[in-house]
C-alpha cells in the first residue's frame, strides 16, 4: 500500500529515513483509526511491523511546544527497549526518546533523563515503577501510554506493578495496546477494556502462510545428534533454537560449540553485558546460531532468520506463535521445526500433518561466518558515533567499507563487525592508536 497521502510532513520524513516506502494494510489501519480515536488495541503477528503502527502514529499527537515526558510506552523486557528505541532514534524526529531498564545502575538513567528535554520514555515495568516512586521525571504531561507486547505485560508477574504504574500516571487519555496474541481478559486499571481491536492476526496469528512446518521425530538420547545433523543442513543460514529452561540452553550451547558450530547462548540468567553482546553477534552475523529460552520469542525484530528450532516443544499456543514469529518476518519466507519423540501427540496449537523433514546421512560442517565482532572500550559517553567509529577502522585499520560491518555503541564501550580474514591484521593496526584523540582498548569480543 502506497504511503499515505494524510501523513504530515514529520511522518513523511520520518518513513523516508527508514527508508519506508509503503505501509502495509495493517500499519495504514492502525494509523487512520489514531486520526479519529484516542485508543486502540491492536492485534498482528510477529514479523509485520507493529512498532512502526504504534511509533508513527505519534509524530501527529506530540507537541513541540510541551516541554516534559508526554509518552510512556511500557514492554516486557530490556532488549525490546532497546529496539523500540533505535526505531525512534533512527526516525530522528524533534522528540527525544530515553530508555529505562534493568541492568545498570538507576542513578546513571536519572542523569540521562536529561531534564525537561526527554518527549518520551520507554522501559519495563519494574523500572518504570522504580523512577515513578523516585519521581525521577515528571508525568503531569503524560497523555499517551503504549503498553507493547500487553499480553505479557499483563500476565500475573507484572500484574501488581502495572497496575501501580498506570496509578501514578493520572493524566493520561490516549492508550495504545500492542501484541501478537490476544488476552481473555484486559484488567480494569489498564483502560481499554472497551476499545475497539484491530485483529490482523489471520488465524490467531500463525505466520503459516510464509512458514513452512517440519517434524524431527527422535528419542531423547538421539535429540542433540540429531539437532546437530538438522542445523548442518542449514549450511550456515541464521538459525533459533528455543529451549524451555536455561539448564537446557546451556546443554544445547556446549553440545553444538564442542562439535565446532559457531553458536550463542541467550537467557535471562546471563548479565545484562553478555546477554547484550549474544544478541549482537547473531544479529551482526558474527554467530548463526542462537540457542535460547522464550526470553528471544517475544518483540525481537532479528532480521533474516530463516529457521526456528522447537528443541523443546513450547509450553502454550501463544509461546508456540510467538517462537515461530521470529522467522518469515514481513514478506520473507522461513521454516519451523519440531523435535517431537516417537508415538508422542503434538498439543492442538501445532499444525496437523506436518511432512517430516529428511536429515542428511552424512553431515557437513557450515562454513564458518564472514564477520567476527570487536570490543572497543569507549562509548555514547566519549562522544563516539557509529560514523567515528566506522572511519576510525577504515582509516586506521585499513580495511575497505564493505569490510565493517554492524556497529553497536553503547555508553561505555562498543561493539564493531570486521570481516574475519582481516581481524588478526586490523587488531595489529589499531593497536595504540587513538579515536578522536583518546587511546582506547580494542580486541576480540568475548561471550558465552
């Protein structure tokens, strides 16, 4: 669908900075029921660009003139957060967006607040919750709440903080809530029990339109062989495997590292860093695998990956979709697999008939990725951009543009993709050498 003739000329650079040239039926529903409605519950599988449907949006409701946080949008979890915040970023409106999440300390957030400049916040609800008791912000000017994921939002572990939260956010008239999956039942304090949906969900949201179901019937001393032989013969291509508990995705992680496939681990027991730099090296293509918990299956917008794994089978339906929706993102297609054992029926959430997928008699080994990912010990916070850094290894390290890849910069360090056949020689070059007059530490970036 071509792009709007109604948006205003915020919206329209905005779209030309993503490099957006048309919406999609379900972002163009969104954003005409928001001209005449406050609210909105809005119901689209993973994969079909939901947080542009809400962001966007907000370029006609914001106020130039209104200094203070007048959004709050409130998510599951830490990575989401940062997500939807280099979405806003990458928007680059008059509105600045400051993220608050678990991890680092509360006071270094406070300072990044930045006083009356902040327009929006988004965070958890634990440490929405914990600022608000703090008043580390002011909320009299906070009309727009956008609660993403909601129906995780809303489970009973976040059930007695969200309903504080909204509590302390009294001036707000505009919600927004966003999922793949619906909930029985939206509680009262949430205010959009009443609120129309927009259910784009097409089947209670199974991407099986653009996904293709595959069965691996085996036993469970065979399981790990098996999911060895299955991930070959992907021939390197990105790859999810989802475990049910963390013990398992670390058995799952030292099974597939010791027989040489080049893998991470993902759980929410890792620290904040490691779990940072996992995410960064799937994401970047430095690893093509990622082995993790239902921690991955929510929000997550992971370019490219072309098969999710059901190592264990998912706990319930909404699980099931959420998992499958990491894959076949917009009009991509992918492939799910489930790791059932003989004689063992599939719950009714799972696609009847699956073909049973043919595992090679002989496995080869993947070609190892292009990229490695490099630590650079400076940030946000020595006034580093992606662009600093982005020359400071063409220039100094003497590699072409098409051999940097993905650059994350977070405050106190970074993370750069080179290619791997140049790393030993680059981590030779930029040794002693300094980014914008300052010596910093640069080597191999370490994780699980």
């Amino acid at each position: 669908m071509q792009i709007d003739m109604k948006l205003n000329e915020m919206q329209r650079l905005a779209l030309g900075r993503l490099n957006i040239t048309e919406l999609n039926p379900m972002q163009s529903a969104a954003l005409e029921h928001c001209r005449e409605n406050d609210s909105m519950v809005l119901l689209s599988p993973t994969g079909t660009g939901k947080t542009l449907a809400f962001l966007l949006p907000l370029l006609r409701r914001l106020d130039v003139s209104v200094s203070g946080v007048q959004t709050i949008i409130v998510l599951p979890s830490r990575e989401l957060a940062r997500q939807v915040f280099e979405v806003w970023r990458a928007m680059a409106t008059p509105f600045q967006m400051t993220a608050l999440y678990g991890g680092r300390p509360l006071e270094q957030e406070i300072a990044s607040l930045g006083g009356a400049s902040t327009s929006l916040i988004v965070g958890t609800p634990g440490r929405l919750l914990d600022h608000l008791n703090r008043s580390s912000f002011s909320v009299d000017k906070c009309t727009h709440l956008i609660i993403d994921e909601f129906d995780k939002c809303l489970e009973m572990g976040f059930m007695d903080e969200m309903s504080k939260l909204i509590e302390k956010l009294p001036s707000v008239k505009s919600r927004f809530l966003i999922s793949a999956t619906d909930t029985d039942e939206i509680p009262q304090f949430a205010g959009a029990s009443d609120i129309r949906r927009l259910d784009y969900r097409q089947g209670g949201g199974q991407p099986v339109v653009r996904t293709s179901f595959y069965t691996i019937t085996t036993t469970p001393d065979k399981r790990l062989e098996k999911l060895f032989s299955l991930l070959c013969s992907f021939g390197g291509e990105p790859a999810i495997v989802f475990c049910n508990f963390r013990e398992t995705v670390d058995e799952v992680y030292r099974y597939l590292t010791k027989a040489s496939l080049h893998c991470v681990a993902y759980n929410g027991a890792m620290e904040q860093k490691a779990r940072e730099l996992a995410l960064y090296r799937f994401t970047s293509g430095c690893s093509n695998i990622l082995v993790s918990t239902d921690l991955a299956a929510r929000g997550l917008d992971i370019k490219d990956v072309k098969h999710v794994v059901h190592y264990q089978r998912a706990l319930s339906a909404d699980t099931f979709t959420h998992r499958n929706g990491r894959t076949a993102r917009w009009e991509a297609q992918g492939s799910v697999y489930m790791m059932t054992f003989e004689n063992k029926e599939l719950p009714d959430f799972v696609p009847s008939e699956l073909e049973e997928y043919v595992l090679p008699k002989r496995n080869t080994l993947p070609p190892a990725p292009e990229w490695t990912a490099l630590y650079v010990g400076k940030g946000k916070r020595d006034k580093l951009s992606r662009g600093d850094l982005a020359g400071f290894f063409i220039k100094k390290g003497g590699l072409k543009s098409d051999e940097v890849g993905t650059i994350l910069v977070f405050p106190d360090y970074s993370y750069v993709a080179v290619k791997m056949n140049r790393m030993r020689e680059v981590l030779k070059k930029v040794a002693g050498e300094k980014i914008k007059g300052v010596k910093t530490l640069v080597m191999p970036a370490r994780c699980k």
